[in-house]
C-alpha cells in the first residue's frame, strides 16, 4: 500500500513538473499553510497562489446527522477572543478539531498518509494555550509530522516582496502595527489595540438597530427600533458581516460640522452625502434600509482616539517614534495594510490622510512625503496566507516542531520556553 | 452575553422527542483529559488516559452535556470488535478509498487531485452566484440566429436554479467540449497568478544565488533549529524566518546585481491610494445591492473577494472523497466500501461495517404509558426495549443516577451525598475545592489520580473552574432535563436471548413464564423492561435521564467466523472468557407541559 502511495506521488510530482505550472516543483515537499484568524480560516497547499478556501468559524450544530455533503452551519462566531479564560480552551479545542477535521478531509483532501508539513502563520503575541492546543489538534489529531509556526507579519511583508515595512495588521480582534526591517520583527516597536472588526461589527449591530428601518414589500417602512426582540434573529453575526464587507466604508475625516451631537440621548451622528441602501433579508421580502452615515462612519471608532485612547493612527505613529530615526524613512515608504477590516473601501485613503496629518502636527514634516502604502495585488486578509505559500514552496528549512518532539515534551517554542529545542545544548 | 450563549445552549438541544442517544468512548477520554488539564493545567496525553478505559472508568463518566453534538445516536456510532469500545466519528481515523466528483461520478485518480486543485478537470462546473451546476448551452439554442451565418455556434454555461449566465461575466466559448482547458488559459494571466509566480522566482533566484555559501549557512540553520546554539538563546531569534534573512542578506552582499527588493513594475506610488478613494466614492453613490457580491460568494474566491458580480469568476465543481475507517487504537478497519478494480463512485456496498448497531444492544423506547403530555409529578412508565443484535447471549445491567428527593434544583449536590449510592457521578459536590484549584494540583496530577480512578469508591476528579463547572453543570440546571426527573429502574439486570436469524419471521410462540419483576415482555431476542419516569422540574423542562447500561457476554465460538458482519469478530476474546462492556445513554421522553384540570 505504501509503495503504491509513493508511486502516485511520484507520478505526480512528475505530472505536476510537466503539466501545471502552478504547483510547486517540488510535489512531495508541498507544504499545508493554515493561517488562524479568529474569524477566518485560511487554508491551501504551498506553492498556489491563493488558499484553498476562507472558512469561517461557524457553529456547526450537527455535522454527524447529515448525509455526506451537507453541513447544517449555524452562524459564525470567533474562535477565541483576546481575553482568554484558560478554562474555554477545551471548548475551543473541540471546535478547532471540526475545523480541521473539514478542511483536511474535505477541503485539502489530505489524510494522514500524505505527511504533509504544516506551517502555521501565528501572531508574534499568540498565547502560549492557544499555540498548544493547535499544536495537539494537529499532531494527535491529525498526525500531521511537524509544524512550522512563522510570524504572520512577516510572511505578510514577504508576499509584496519587501523586506522592510510597517505591517498594519487590522483583523477582527486586534490592531497591530509591527516595524520589519531586513526580514527582523522590532518587536519593542509593536503596537497594539483591541480594537478591530468586531468592535466595528458591533458598532454596525447597535448603528443599525438605533438608526435604520425595516421595509416590507408590501411598501411599509417601520424605524428597526421598534422591534427590539428580532434584532438578534435578524442581525446574526454573518449578515453583519455581509452587511460590513458589502456595503461599508470608510469615509474622509469627519469635519465638525459634519458631526451631530445629541445631547439628550449622547448619541452622535453624521450628515454624509452617502446614498441609503436596502439591504434585503429573508428571500428579499424585507430590506433592512441602512442610511448612508452608518455604513459610512461604522469603522470610526478605528480612528476615534477620543474614545478609545488609540487610533489606527496613533499606533502607527508611536510605533514609528519608537523606532531608530535611520529606519523611519523605509518604514514609511512601505506600510502595508493586512487583515479583513483594512479592506474597506477608503480605508487605505483615510490612513494615508490622516497620517499625512499627523505627521505634520508632530514635526515630522520631513517624512510627510515618503509615506506610501504598499499596492498588493493579493487581497490584505490573505496577505500573511500568501507570504506563507511562498516561503513553502521554496527549498528552505524552517524551525518545525515535529511529532516525535511533540509526543517527548509536549510543548511548542516559544518565547518562554525557546530553550526547549536545545534543551540538549543547555546542558553542554 | 451569557443570555446569548444559553439561547444557543437551547437552539442546540432541540433534539425531537423521543429519543435515545449514546455516549461515546472518546466523551469519557476527553472528560478526563479536560479534568486532568483544569486541575494541572497540562494537557495529557491521549494514550495514558485511553489505556485506562475500561467499564468501571466509563461508569463515572455520564454525559453531562446534553447537546446533539456530543451524543451520537446508534446508527452513526461504529464498534470496534477488538477493543469492545464505541467509537463516533469524532474518534476514529479517516483515509481515503477513492477521489470522485459529486456531478459527473467520475473516479478520479490521486495523482491528478492535487494538481488540479481537488477540482474535477472535466466539463462541471459551479454557478458562482448560487453554487449550483452551470449546463453548456449553446447560443442558437436561445436566440434564433438570423441570417448571420457566421456558423460559429458560440456556447456558454447557464445556471438552471438561479438563471444565471456566463455570458454576464463575458465569458463564451467556442467548443462545447475541453471547457476547462479554454478556462485555464484565462485564469494563468490572472493579475494574482502572475505576481505570485514572480515572487516565487524572484526568492528561488535570491536563495538560488549562494548556493555556493550553503555549507555556512547550512550551519547556522541547523543552528536555528536548535544544534549547535550558545548565540540563540536571545528569543527575537524566533521572530525571524530562521534562514531566509541570512540567505537574503548574503545574497545582497554577493551579488549587487540581483536586486534584493522586489520590483514591482514602476508604478506610480499613490495608485494604491487613488483606487482606494475611487472605489470608495463609488460605494458611496451605490444605489442598490443588486450588483454586490454577498459574502459567501466573496469567500467562495478568496483570490481576489470580489465586490461586484461582474467579476465573480466561474469555478470547477469540487471533488468529494470517500473515506474508510479505522479504530483510533488498534487500527482495524471498522468502515469499508467495496472498491472495485475499476472504482466506480456510484458503488455503495461495504466490505467491511462494524457499526455499533450489530454490536451493542440497541435501546427503543417502546411505549410511554400514558402516552399524554407529561405533567409535574405525575409518573409515567417508559417501556425500554433492548435488542441483543449478537448471536450470544448477553446479561445486562442497568444503573441511573442518584435520584434526588428534594424539588429544589439546588439541592443536588446535598442529595448526591446524602444518598451516596455505588455510582456516585456527581461533579458539585466537589464544588467547594474547585476554587483551590492550584494548591489540589500536585494531588491530582495525573499520575497519582489514574489508580484511584480505577476504583469505584472514588469520585472522578471535577473540573476545578467556576466557568467551566457552570457550564457543564448547565445540563443539571438550565437544560434542566436531567434534574428533572426520578427514575425507578426494577429490573436492575436481566438476559436478552441470542439474535437468531432463522427465527426472524416466526410467530411469537414464546410462553408467558414467570417474567422477573420490572419486566414486561421478552420476545426473540429482546426484552422490555419497565423504567418509571416522575417529573419533578418545572414547565417546559426537558425530561431526559441518562442510565449505565453494562452488558457481558461469553464467547461461544471457538473459531470466529470473520466473513459474515452480523457475527462479531472478537479475535481477542479466547473461548469462554466473559468481557463487560459499559456505555451511557441518554432517553429523552419529552417536556413537562403545563397542568390543565380539565
């Protein structure tokens, strides 16, 4: 049986040589580049030029009851949060197993006879639970025969083929800014904030509920406030996030006249010359009309330092005044935006304006004009995925985790415990 | 936010009533592996903890939760005639008999699934708008043609579900036939696949261009991956790609030639920018939703997650696996399709099925007498039947939890120690010590905790955390089934005759002997028995029990018989030797509904 394996993939690797251009030359070593978002899943071999598949972090309520092919999704929940109880990671880790269990067998189709390596995009500030618990999902569950964990940032800056730059990370959870140069994290220069796409998703939830309407086909048009109780059925984490990545933006900074302050209920609004959209639900019965201001400003609070005490901005900002003045100058003529939220449309505007701005009030007029945002053709959340397949299908060596050192100490490197690799060498 | 995850919690367990559902093995290993890690914090092993499985450990584990995803009913559990374990889909390993596609039946040989990206390379393609089949229509098929007689039938591909045409994206071809060939040609000029493979050569030649250095640089990879290291105890080493920033550099430093940026075709460095606003303007003035793309289909092209249908992109149908199961312990082969030399998809015969179904007894729920709504305090008789698939015969023993005297959902916890019986799965009444959690650790460490486990007299060890414990207490409390209920099993054990096929269709001729107390019929090889079920919670509660079967049987056989799937093969088992076999399950009757007088 296994010499027939190594046939076929010899085979192939020979079919691949000559026929697809597109896999890596070198068949066997390809490489499984799983990128974890806590929100997305990004998957596919090394050496293709786009993952496989983005797979959301569903609930999946029953995938045993359903004949083979179906999948009863339920709605998407992230699969961590950055506040974490070390007592949710059996939870998580059931759902991380499901997760695997799809994109192995069904998605990669890769079981584990194929001994694929599987390299890992982690954030740098990755808890150390959460790197364990996939190390054991994919070295118990799945045999996998070792794992490369890359810092995502890195990988990130690879796929524009840079090796120096300011990686704006703008994910679900968090923020982060992050200076590269030559290929070295300045880790003492990152900055982060927990402000992403779920605030701005939540921002949307409330915006909607306190502001938009629902319309009927019938033509009747009642304000969403009035049906407090549906909101939670109808606004599911998946249309907010449809809703987000359709039909939001983000818009110039607000002037003071745009802004209106409500001093009774403290709420504040925007007068913007967005167009109202219908957004239709329920087989296009009802729309949900969402005034133009709210898919306009819903990403404000990014930029909001009032409110948050950080901005997209602010991070960058301080994370470049923490750098060595000789350096500054090639960060900022490489700032590459990454991540799911920084792909709202003006998103990318706004951050060159505002920093343009601020650079500005801050005496750093000399760099105004060097700031220039790296032009990617690959889409910003799957920048870090891509940078990934690259590096795999090169013929380069990375620091794997393999399965006999797993099943020895049980432990992924990390920061606190880098020495476990070396341990042998510690004693010497 | 806890108001939402008990919504889910409910949206989960609305499991139809009634039911039976089983627990299988891999609960109990990852119930005491969940213990172990909350009261050490390390995650244990997997083989330690499943060596010790056996029907005494499986008696303190009764499935705490109630949610379909965990409890599996008999048809989707497999038997491992081997180990005598249950095992679910979530514990067992999976490779793959046969690649095909679910449009065409095609069997797909393995060398090509990879490089074609797990598509199947022939004419099925999936409508991008609603992930259907596309049909290759041909454009006279639609429009009749006038005089134009350009004879150049132009083809394209239609969604019959939604209407959707390739045409809308510009897409048509010439031939009806080799579809993909004329698309891939397309998508190799894609803007992404030709960056990609830029960079790619771009890093192969900056790697390629020291090679002749590799004898130093080998020694400092192997430095990185921790051989030889006193200069890489700074951890900032781990934040770089080992290697690559040294070949790079190097690379550099060789040869200015190369440059060790990455050109990207001069462009002007604000385009970037410029799209962005323009893009955002044209959102801004966006009138309707008819032309965006919804997530789903965003997803469905991670290439390049297009914004408007326009650009959606025709993708080819994935392909479907079929897998073959294996015991996660002994590697048996529990699950096997028939393939034959020329692998045809559409064949679904077994060569192999140890489902738990020919194995374990199966549990009906026979009757509800009386078969009214239930009411609080008002007992109802739930007959059980038992069905003895084995052609042995086997004796089984029943055991349910304590039941509690007191109504107050409370009061469990005292209730448990009060009554104390041998089978004292109670996880509260450890609840006290739970918040010690860091001083018990040494005491509970795994090592020191596997033999007590072993005996009956010990409690199992509780997950020492208030999160956690709330949630798994959940079931007792908000899911409320379980508490809900005192059940009264009289026939605590009994025999269930051998399964006989010959006597299949014969008439029940059986005597009315002396039936033991609590039983109200044998038949064949089944027996029902007598479970009183008192609802005691409140309204809308979900009264559902979980009872210890444990059933034993002696093999008979001397020489196994491997061919025939019904006989179980219990290769281990040498002649004579009794073997006892524990699962839990879980009888859901149906919800306390309110009282009426009428």
């Amino acid at each position: 049986m296994s010499d027939m394996s190594v046939k076929d993939l010899l085979h192939q690797t020979a079919l691949n040589q000559l026929s697809n251009k597109r896999t890596t030359a070198y068949g066997i070593d390809q490489k499984i580049i799983i990128d974890i978002g806590s929100l997305y899943i990004k998957f596919g071999l090394s050496g293709e030029a786009s993952p496989r598949q983005c797979l959301p972090n569903r609930i999946y309520e029953n995938i045993e009851h359903c004949p083979e092919g179906v999948l009863v999704e339920g709605d998407i929940k992230p699969l961590y949060q950055l506040v974490l109880n070390p007592f949710e990671i059996p939870e998580i880790y059931e759902r991380f197993k499901e997760q695997v269990k799809l994109i192995f067998y069904r998605f990669m189709m890769s079981d584990y006879k194929h001994k694929r390596k599987v390299l890992i995009a982690e954030n740098l500030l990755l808890p150390l639970e959460l790197k364990n618990m996939i190390a054991a999902v994919l070295f118990e569950y799945m045999n996998v025969p070792s794992i490369i964990f890359a810092p995502s940032q890195l990988l990130a800056i690879t796929s524009v083929g840079k090796k120096t730059g300011l990686v704006v990370d703008c994910g679900y959870l968090e923020t982060t800014v992050l200076p590269i140069s030559d290929y070295g994290c300045l880790l003492h220069s990152i900055k982060t904030m927990p402000c992403a796409g779920q605030d701005i998703s939540n921002n949307l939830k409330k915006l909607i509920i306190e502001n938009a309407s629902i319309s009927f086909d019938d033509g009747k048009i009642f304000p969403f406030s009035k049906y407090p109780n549906y909101s939670d059925e109808i606004l599911t984490n998946y249309i907010i996030e449809d809703i987000k990545a359709s039909v939001c933006f983000v818009g110039l900074k607000p002037d003071s006249t745009e802004i209106i302050y409500d001093e009774k209920t403290h709420h504040i609004s925007y007068r913007s010359s967005a167009s109202e959209i219908g957004y239709p639900i329920e087989n296009r019965r009802i729309k949900i009309l969402i005034p133009g201001w709210v898919r306009e400003r819903a990403a404000e609070i990014l930029f909001d330092e009032e409110r948050n005490e950080a901005s997209v901005i602010s991070l960058i900002i301080d994370s470049i005044k923490s750098t060595p003045t000789d350096i500054r100058k090639s960060l900022l003529q490489n700032i590459l935006l990454i991540g799911g939220t920084s792909m709202l449309p003006g998103f990318c505007y706004r951050v060159s304006q505002e920093l343009k701005e601020r650079l500005k009030e801050d005496h750093l007029e000399n760099l105004v004009k060097e700031v220039t945002i790296i032009r990617s053709k690959f889409p910003a959340n799957t920048a870090t995925w891509i940078g990934g397949s690259i590096l795999g299908s090169l013929k380069y060596e990375g620091q794997e985790v393999t399965l006999q050192q797993w099943n020895e100490t049980h432990k992924v490197p990390d920061w606190s415990n880098y020495s476990i690799l070396n341990e042998e060498e510690n004693q010497i | 936010m806890d108001e939402i995850k008990n919504k889910n919690k409910n949206k989960n367990n609305n499991i139809p009533f009634p039911y039976v559902y089983y627990q299988c093995t891999c609960q109990v290993v990852s119930k005491i592996r969940k213990d172990i890690y909350f009261s050490t914090f390390q995650f244990p092993l997997k083989e330690p903890v499943e060596s010790e499985i056996n029907s005494t450990t499986i008696s303190h584990f009764p499935p705490t939760h109630f949610n379909h995803h965990r409890l599996k009913s008999i048809y989707d559990l497999f038997f491992c005639p081997s180990c005598c374990e249950l095992h679910c889909p979530d514990c067992v390993k999976n490779d793959f008999l046969c690649f095909y596609c679910p449009n065409c039946l095609f069997d797909v040989p393995q060398a090509s699934v990879v490089s074609e990206q797990n598509r199947c390379i022939r004419n099925c393609f999936e409508c991008p708008i609603c992930f259907n089949v596309l049909t290759v229509i041909s454009q006279q098929d639609t429009i009749n043609t006038t005089a134009t007689d350009d004879e150049q039938t132009v083809y394209f591909l239609a969604c019959n579900v939604c209407q959707w045409k390739s045409l809308e994206i510009n897409l048509s071809f010439d031939k009806s036939t080799g579809l993909y060939l004329q698309l891939q040609k397309k998508e190799s000029i894609l803007p992404h696949e030709v960056e990609f493979q830029n960079l790619r050569n771009h890093y192969d030649k900056c790697l390629r261009s020291n090679n002749n250095m590799n004898n130093i640089n080998t020694k400092r990879l192997s430095a990185l991956f921790g051989n030889t290291s006193s200069f890489l105890y700074s951890p900032s080493i781990i934040s770089h790609i080992p290697d690559l920033k040294t070949k790079l550099i190097q690379a550099k430093r060789d040869n200015n030639q190369i440059s060790d940026e990455y050109n990207n075709s001069s462009e002007n460095k604000d385009t970037q920018v410029m799209e962005d606003e323009l893009e955002m303007i044209n959102l801004k003035n966006l009138e309707n939703m008819d032309e965006l793309t919804s997530l789903k289909q965003k997803l469905n092209q991670p290439e390049d997650q297009p914004r408007y249908l326009k650009q959606l992109r025709i993708h080819r149908i994935p392909l479907r696996v079929k897998l073959q199961t294996k015991c996660d312990k002994c590697e048996k082969i529990l699950v096997k399709q028939e393939v034959q030399k020329m692998k045809k998809p559409s064949n679904i015969r077994f060569s192999i099925k140890s489902f738990a179904r020919d194995y374990i007894p199966n549990i009906f729920i026979q009757k509800i007498i009386p078969n009214n709504k239930l009411h609080k305090d008002i007992p109802v008789q739930v007959l059980l039947k038992f069905v003895n698939p084995l052609s042995q015969e086997i004796s089984v023993s029943i055991s349910t939890l304590p039941n509690k005297q007191n109504e107050d959902k409370m009061d469990i916890d005292m209730d448990s120690k009060k009554n104390s019986p041998i089978i004292t799965p109670k996880f509260s009444s450890r609840k006290s010590s739970l918040n010690l959690s860091p001083i018990l650790s040494p005491i509970l460490s795994p090592k020191k905790r596997k033999k007590p486990s072993l005996k009956i007299s010990t409690a199992p060890i509780i997950p020492i955390n208030p999160t956690t414990t709330t949630k798994i207490k959940n079931p007792y409390k908000e899911n409320a089934g379980v508490a809900t209920c005192n059940v009264t099993v009289l026939a605590k054990s009994f025999k269930i005759p051998a399964y006989d096929p010959t006597k299949e269709f014969e008439n029940d001729t059986e005597s009315n002997e002396q039936n033991q107390v609590g039983i109200f019929e044998k038949k064949k090889n089944s027996v029902s028995i007598i479970v009183e079920v008192r609802p005691t919670g409140d309204i809308g509660d979900r009264v559902e029990f979980p009872i210890l079967v444990t059933y034993s049987f002696v093999n008979n056989e001397k020489e196994v018989n491997n061919e025939t799937p019904i006989s179980p093969n219990y290769a281990e088992l040498s002649h004579g030797v009794q073997k006892f076999v524990s699962f839990w399950s879980v009888i859901g009757i149906g919800e306390i509904s309110k009282e009426c007088f009428d």
